[in-house]
C-alpha cells in the first residue's frame, strides 16, 4: 500500500424524511442561495420540503443549471452571490448542479478570471460554505471535493478540486430518488460502477481494505443496479445504491492505490463536442481502456471478473476478455450504448476528440502512458 493522508469532513445525513433536518445543518442567520437545475425539483415535491426546511431563512434563489453546468450559467449565480452577499450556498440537484454550486463557491472569490480555475490549475484561496441535498446518485459529488464544469463558447469541459468545496453537509434521502426517469437511473448505476473501476482496476499494491472495499461497492452495484428498472419504488434498492455511489467516489477507495481515470478524461470531449451524458462517454470507453491496457491491468482484470461477474472458466487470456465482456453486458443490460457508431461517431471524428488532450499534454491512465495518440487507438476500437 502507498503512503496517504486523508481527511473527508462531509456531514452525512441520511435517511427518509432527512431534508427536514436542513434547518439544524445551515448556521443560523445564513444568507442563503438554493441552487438547482431544470425544474424537476419542482415536480417531485424536493422543492417544497427544502423551502419548509428554510422557513426562519433569508433564503434566493438561481435555477436553470444545466446537465454538464455551463460556466456562462455559473457565472451569472456569482453576480448575485457578489450582489446579495450570499453567505450559505445549498445546492439541490444531481452532480451538476452540486458541481455548478462548487465552482460558484470558489469563484466569488476568485481574484482574476475564474475560467483559469478550471484550464489553468488556479489555486483557490477562499471559497463560500456550501451544502447538499442530493437527488440523483452518481457522482459522489456530495461527498467529495471536485467538480466538471463545461464551457459552451469553447467546447470545453475541465475538472478541478480543492479541499476548500467539500460540501459541509450532504442530505441523502433515497426517497427522492423515485422520480428519476430510467435513463438517469441507468446513468447513476453505470457512473458509481466505473467510478470503482478507475480507483481500483490498476495493479495490485497489497491494499486490501481498499480492494475489499471496492469489490463490495461492485457487488452492490452490479447485484441492485440489475433490479432498479423493473423495481423503481423499492426503497432499499435506492439506498443501496445511493449510499454505494457516494461511497464509490468519496476517495477513500482511491487512497494509497493507483489510480486510473482515463476513462473520465477521455470522455470530457465525447460530451463537449456530442452531448453524451457522462455515463454514456464511460460505457463506451472503458472496454476499449480494458482491452487495450489488458496486459498491465491483468491481475486486477481476473479478480474483478472472479468477485463480481463470477467469471472462473478458461485460460487467463479467454477469462480476461470474458470479464471485460461482462462488465460492457452489464451496460448493456442498463440500457446503455457501448459502441460510438451508435451516437454517430465516425473515424474522420477522432482526431477531435483527442485535440483537447494533445492540446494540454495529458497523459492519462496509472502508468501515464496514455496520450493523444493512444487515445486515439482506444477510441478507434469503439468505432
Ligand atoms: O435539472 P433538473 O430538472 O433537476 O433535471 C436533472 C437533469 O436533467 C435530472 N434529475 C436530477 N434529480 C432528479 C432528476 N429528475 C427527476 N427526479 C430527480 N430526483 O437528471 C438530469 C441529470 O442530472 P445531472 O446532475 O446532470 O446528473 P449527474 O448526477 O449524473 O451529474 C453529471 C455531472 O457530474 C459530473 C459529470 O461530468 C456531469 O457534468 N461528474 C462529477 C463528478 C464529481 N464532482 O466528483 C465525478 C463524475 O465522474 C462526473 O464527472
Ligand atoms: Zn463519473
């Protein structure tokens, strides 16, 4: 195991009838900005019980946040975060709109411009308090200290992180969950599940609180992700799955192991230039990393194929295709596309969609050895 140090100081608050609590978790007194998205907050009944939860508040309100958070979006919030003095920001929503209010956090008080927190690296400094009320598990962004913001002028979408936007609280009620329509459900399972994969299908160090951890998550995932669709209302199955993908990406995992993240980082241009949703970039290009990378994540390849897709039979080299196989059939099974021909992804498109990561010298993946050239290989396997 590698050396690490760690601290995840997120508030977990979890359970039916949880968002009642908000009250208790805000600082009295707070100026506070709700931040969401769309509008489906204001169907399923979310809206109602945060604002209940807010009465003795002085609370605003920024919706229209979108899938994949624009910038141009994100910066009109800081206008009023600067105008209103807002204290207390409260983001209500899945990833993007927690990620939007993440980078909204850190550019209040960002001295020059704000976009070079995301392209150039620029160190945060101060950010606004924020918390969560999740409505879609997926990302772990309620309980991590990242974000992805998209640029739409550019075509661009950027991550970064500081510890200073860990949320200060995350209110996780499976309940709300119900209302989501199957394609994000697919969404939420297939994302958590990959999660795990870049955290843990590397090579093995000897970590074993990690890789027992991360085949747990699997399991889970995989085992209640099969039965979400047809069993939508059933409320463990919610909880399971939303307490493994907060799980699946709070970073503990990821501590002490190598780590991969191509797949994530690959996928940026896929939804920057074509509008996948993020699960969608990661369906399609994970088998590609695991087929091409087959050789330097072997061990890890047999074991996840062993625990979690019960793949035994054959020599090392059918149960290393027959696990990558299992684990596109189980996207598939969700509903998802693998393949990029299915979106209308051609040859002549690649070069493209590996321009950002030539651009910025990325080399990508646990031994840094995947480049825009690879990339490009990988991507023209998933033609
Ligand atoms: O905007 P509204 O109307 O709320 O609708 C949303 C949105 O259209 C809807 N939705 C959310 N909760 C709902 C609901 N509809 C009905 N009932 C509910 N309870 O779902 C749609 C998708 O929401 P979004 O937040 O975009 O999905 P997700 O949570 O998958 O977030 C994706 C974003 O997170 C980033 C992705 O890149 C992408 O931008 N990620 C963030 C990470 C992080 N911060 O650690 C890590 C991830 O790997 C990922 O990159
Ligand atoms: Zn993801």
């Amino acid at each position: 195991m590698n050396n690490f140090e760690f601290c995840n100081p997120v508030k977990v608050v979890f359970g039916k009838g949880t968002i009642a609590r908000l009250s208790a978790l805000i600082p009295a007194n707070s100026k506070v900005l709700m931040v969401y998205g769309g509008g489906s907050i204001k169907k399923n009944g979310v809206y109602t019980q945060v604002i209940d939860a807010l009465k003795g508040f002085s609370v605003y309100e920024f919706s229209g946040i979108e899938a994949n958070p624009h910038y141009e979006t994100c910066m009109k919030a800081v206008n009023l975060v600067r105008t209103e003095n807002i204290d207390f920001l409260l983001a209500v929503g899945g990833g993007s709109v927690i990620d939007a209010t993440k980078f909204i956090a850190s550019a209040s008080y960002y001295e020059g411009e704000p976009w070079d927190i995301l392209a150039k690296g620029g160190v945060i400094k101060q950010a606004l308090p924020l918390g969560v009320v999740l409505t879609l598990s997926a990302t772990g962004s309620e309980m991590n200290e990242r974000a992805v913001i998209s640029r739409i002028e550019t075509r661009e979408k950027l991550n970064f992180a500081s510890p200073l936007i860990f949320p200060k609280f995350a209110v996780l009620d499976p309940e709300v969950t119900y209302s989501l329509p199957p394609r994000q459900v697919a969404n939420g399972v297939v994302d958590s599940f990959i999660h795990v994969i870049e955290q843990y299908l590397t090579y093995p160090v000897n970590a074993k609180v990690q890789d027992y951890f991360a085949e747990g998550l699997m399991e889970t995932i995989v085992e209640e992700g099969r039965k979400v669709l047809q069993n939508p209302d059933d409320y463990d199955i919610r909880a399971n799955l939303m307490w493994a993908a907060t799980n699946a990406l709070n970073c503990w995992i990821g501590q002490g192991v190598p780590q991969d993240w191509s797949s994530h980082r690959m996928g940026y241009a896929l939804t920057a230039q074509f509008g996948l949703d993020h699960a969608q970039t990661l369906a399609v290009i994970l088998p590609g990393v695991m087929t091409y990378m087959c050789k330097e994540k072997q061990a890890k390849i047999l074991r996840m194929g062993e625990v979690v897709f019960g793949v035994t039979e054959g020599t090392t080299e059918e149960r290393v295709r027959k696990s990558i196989q299992a684990c596109e059939d189980f996207f598939l099974y969700m509903g998802l596309k693998t393949r990029l021909s299915e979106y209308g992804i051609k040859e002549s498109d690649l070069d493209l969609l590996v321009e950002p990561m030539k651009r910025m010298g990325w080399k990508l993946g646990e031994h840094g050895n995947i480049d825009y050239e690879v990339a490009r290989k990988i991507l023209a396997m998933r033609l």
